[in-house]
C-alpha cells in the first residue's frame, strides 16, 4: 500500500505537476494574454523542460510579431494620412472657392493633389518591394556584382560630380537575382541624392568567408541620434526632397534574407555604408 502511494506521489510530481503548468503556459500563449512567458522553474526531467522552453519561444516570437504588426500598422496609417489630409483640404477648397481663384491659385492646388497622390503611389510601391523582401527565397541563380554595380555607375554618373570605384579582386558573385541588386545599389545612389551628395567612393574587397562593399558619399551626413534609427520603416530625414523612409528599410531587409547585412559606419562627412554579401564557396559554383 505504502508503495502505491509513495509511485502515486512521484507520478504527480514528476508528471502531472508539470503537465498543468505547461497546460498554463500553453492557454496564456493562445488566448492572447501577451505577458512575456518565462520557462517552467521545476520542469523536473528534460523533456519537460524541453517542451516548456519551446513554448515559451513561440509564444515569445508571436508576441513580438504581433508588436511589429502594430506597430507597422501605425507607422502606414501615420504616413498615409499626411497626404490624405493635403488631397481634402485642397479638394475642399476648389470646391468652396470654385470660380473665385485664379487659373494660378488653381494649378497651385491641383498642384498639391498631383504630388501626394503620386507619394501614395510611391509608398504603396514600396510597402509592396518591403513585403516581397521579408519572404525572399535565395536564388539559385549566380550573378556578378562588378557587373550589375559597373551599369548602374554609368547610369548615375551624369547626376554626380564623381563617383570613384575600387576594386581588390575578381569574380564578385552572389546567390542574388539581378533586379535585386539592381534594387540595392539604385537606393544606395538614391539615399546619397535625397541627402545632397555629388560624389561617392565604392570599395569592393573580400574579406573571409564575405563580400564587403564599402559606400561612402559627401552629403549632408547623419546624426548621432538619427542613425540608430536608419533603418527603421518610415524614418527619414529627406522628407522634403521625396523620401519615404522605406528605401534602407528595403535594402537592409533584402540583404538579411540572402544571409547579408548593412551597417551605417561612423565617418566625418557624409555616410559610410558598410555592406556584406555571403562568398559563393566552392560547392556552390559546382552546382552552378
């Protein structure tokens, strides 16, 4: 009889204890009670323990997706209202004050609507390139940057006093369609515009088991403060000259998914980005 109950107490202990505190931590995690959850402190046996530490992983990693969510959520509806407001107030005056303004005061407003609706346009274009970007498979396809980076320095070279471009090395290739990197350098470029650059100087080493390439320019730079914000959605400094504050979001996200990065460096004039590309190895190139 004693050994009965000495096997039904070890029983509750060992198993029936733990199994309601994991059934605990498994109802807060789907009813949407968003505390942060933390593992079992007496998860007896290391199964239990295991179980106990992947709930708590996942209910975590939901948790703060469901912050980013509203958090996005907010930065699209802040971003979008802006030029909503603009289009009906100019709406509402043309319509109040039709045949009392100008053929100029007219234009003028026609003028406001023209342009924010072309910055929805804008916005929605990129959502859509930032969204494409947090799903991105890697390609199996090999493309050359020296190549793809060399036809976008011809096609900005007009808009710039100079741009310099050096290169250490040879066969610069990466897993990575070329529209994307097409996509990557064409906001780098972009960034240097919005923030007033007129030269820029590209460096392209390897380094390791990494492609490194070095961006700098000589424009208006960034604070401190600002850049530890960078590369957050809808952060900009160049609002005035057309950014939304998407483009390094784009960009930094686009590199992530190909096993890349950005990393804005510390410099004394202008900005120096710092971006890495995973070196295609040698069983990669075999299967090319």
């Amino acid at each position: 009889m004693l050994g009965i109950l000495a096997i039904t107490i070890f029983s509750a202990y060992t198993i029936a204890m733990p199994i309601r505190a994991l059934v605990t931590q498994a109802k807060n995690a789907t009813d949407g009670r968003w505390l942060k959850l933390t593992p079992l402190k007496s998860p007896i046996t290391a199964e239990f323990e295991l179980l106990s530490n992947t709930i708590v992983q996942m209910s975590n990693k939901q948790m703060d997706r469901a912050e980013h969510i509203k958090k996005f959520a907010s930065y699209v509806s802040h971003e979008f209202k802006t030029p909503i407001t603009s289009i009906n107030g100019a709406v509402d005056i043309l319509s109040d004050h039709h045949g009392e303004l100008s053929k100029k005061e007219s234009c003028r407003f026609y003028q406001i609507i023209s342009d924010n609706c072309s910055r929805m346009n804008l916005l929605m274009a990129q959502l859509t390139e930032l969204a494409k970007a947090d799903n991105m498979k890697v390609s199996s396809k090999k493309n050359d940057l020296i190549t793809i980076l060399s036809k976008q320095i011809k096609h900005y070279e007009s808009t710039f006093s100079a741009i310099h471009f050096d290169v250490d090395g040879n066969e610069f290739s990466i897993h990575m369609e070329d529209e994307l990197i097409t996509s990557v350098f064409v906001n780098l470029f972009e960034n240097v515009i919005q923030h007033g650059g007129d030269e820029i100087t590209i460096k392209l080493i390897k380094l390791k088991n990494n492609i490194v390439l070095s961006f700098s320019d000589n424009g208006k730079g960034i604070t401190e403060q600002n850049a530890k914000r960078i590369f957050e959605p809808f952060f900009t400094t160049a609002k005035q000259s057309g950014g939304t504050g998407l483009g390094l979001a784009i960009l930094k996200t686009l590199l992530k998914a190909h096993g890349g990065d950005i990393q804005l460096e510390p410099s004394t004039t202008g900005c120096h980005f710092r971006i890495t590309f995973p070196l295609l190895n040698d069983s990669n190139k075999g299967a090319q």
